[in-house]
C-alpha cells in the first residue's frame, strides 16, 4: 500500500508578531523526535534539534514549526543539508536578528554527527553576553 502524501501544507511555517520587539530576548526550543532518510540507504536518521534564536518583528508558530519538521520523515537528506535547509526556511519566514539551528544525529556506521547553522541579521550587534545558568539538554521534560 503506497504511502500517504504529506499535505503541502505541512512545509509552510507560520509567525505571529513578536510580542516584546523593543529588546533582545532568547527563544530556545528542543525539538527531540527529528527524523529523515539517509539519501544513500533509505535507512531512517533520528536526531535532536535545537533552535535558539533572537526575534526581530516575527516569531515561529509552534503548531506550524511541529509539521514543518515532520514533513522532513519521508524525504532524503544528508545531515549537512537539511539543517542549513531548516535555517534557511526558518530565517525566510521570521527574518530574525539571530538565529541558531544546532542538529545532533545519533549515530550511524558509529560516527556521531552535530551540525551547527547560524544567521544573523546584516547589522545587527549582540549586546555583551551576561552569564546565567545554561538550560540543560531536554529542559522541559518531566519525569
């Protein structure tokens, strides 16, 4: 039995206006059931992504984002691709001040893979770093 389309739909990313424009503020989202294909062998490829990013007028929807990713479950990528790809869609849809897109493979023929993507807006400076506590891996589960 063929398998189902994904709806076009599903590679469209909607925002919403960013609510506190006037500062710099960090948006960080793990994204922990990431899957594509190795376009060589068809096998699936898990990975954890991280998006950090810093908002300029436009924020990602969640629900939106969530579908975007899942769209990627059929289609063929190397690592390096998809997560420059992501940035790229991501980066066109909000044109943000910054944005991080760090993509953490398991691993396969036992080589871990991490493929770090950034953007920044022409021109924009980021104010000197203050050190705080850094979230953990999977900050918000419970358990």
């Amino acid at each position: 039995m063929p398998k189902p389309a994904i709806p076009t739909r599903a590679k469209s990313l909607e925002t919403f206006a960013n609510p506190a424009s006037h500062r710099d503020y960090q948006i960080h989202m793990e994204i922990p059931e990431f899957t594509c294909l190795c376009p060589k062998t068809g096998q699936p490829d898990f990975a954890v992504l991280t998006l950090d990013y810093i908002a300029d007028r436009l924020c990602v929807e969640l629900k939106s984002l969530k579908l975007y990713i899942w769209s990627f479950r059929e289609e063929g990528h190397f690592h390096e691709d998809v997560t420059n790809r992501i940035l790229d869609d991501l980066v066109k849809a909000t044109r943000p001040r910054f944005m991080r897109l760090t993509a953490r493979f398991y691993v396969r023929g036992g080589i871990f893979t991490n493929v770090v993507a950034e953007h920044r807006k022409k021109g924009w400076k980021p104010a000197a770093k203050v050190e705080l506590a850094e979230f953990p891996a999977q900050s918000n589960t419970r358990g």
